[in-house]
C-alpha cells in the first residue's frame, strides 16, 4: 500500500510539479525518438520505470519489460540484463516524467555502462505511431 502512495505522489508531483527532465543524465546517453526506433530495430532492451497500473492504462512500447523504479534493486537489475554491459533503452512519460532519472541514477553507480536515455518517452513514440502494446 505505502509503494502505492508513493508512485502516486511521485507521479503526480512531477506531472504537476513543473518537473522537466535534464538533457543529460550523467552515466546515460540521451536519445531521441528516431535513435530510439534505431535500437529497437537492433533489438535493445527497453524498460518501462513507470507503475504498473499506468503502463496497463496507457499501454507501453513493444517489447518493453516494464520494470518499476520504485522497486530497482541490483538483483532484480541483473535477472533482467545479463550483463552490466548490454546496451538499454530506460523511458517513461516524457520530459514531465521524473521516473527515468531516478531508474539512470540508480543504475549507473552499479555499474551498467550502456545506458540509454530516450527523454521524450511514450508519449512521443506512441505520437509517431510506432509499435505499441
């Protein structure tokens, strides 16, 4: 119940908060939207950091494991990515979303080298009309 409130309040402070998301993430590279389409061609995995229940109301990308930030931990990391070195696609609800920063800097520090950082997020990929589910 409390990660519940939680996600809530997070989410609603960064959508009404004024929350933008920085260009750069230390420890990622930042993408935008055609780059990101570009590694989901070459397969890279995607991750989804927002709640469940929003990814179910508002559908995600293709393929993408949906892994919420709000429970990140370096074993639950590492049964998704096999190595610290696998190239990853991290977003969320756009540049009012403040979900992929925190999933970068948790990651970073752990290790993982390959960080992508697709800033714009679902909004703009479901915009374009890429693959969905």
């Amino acid at each position: 119940m409390n990660k519940i409130i939680f996600s809530f309040i997070l989410i609603v402070s960064s959508l009404w908060g004024g929350y933008k998301a920085p260009l750069n993430i230390k420890g990622s590279t930042t993408i935008d939207t055609k780059q990101a389409y570009e590694l989901y061609n070459k397969k890279v995995m995607f991750i989804d950091v927002r709640p469940s229940w929003m990814v179910q109301k508002q559908g995600k990308i293709k393929g993408a494991f949906n892994y919420y930030v709000g429970d990140f931990n370096a074993n639950g990391l590492k049964m998704i990515l096999s190595t610290k070195n696998i190239p990853v696609v991290i977003y969320c609800n756009g540049i009012g979303c403040s979900l992929s920063e925190e999933a970068i800097v948790k990651m970073a520090p752990l290790g993982y080298k390959n960080i992508y950082f697709y800033r714009d997020g679902y909004p703009a990929w479901k915009h374009y009309k890429l693959p969905t589910k």
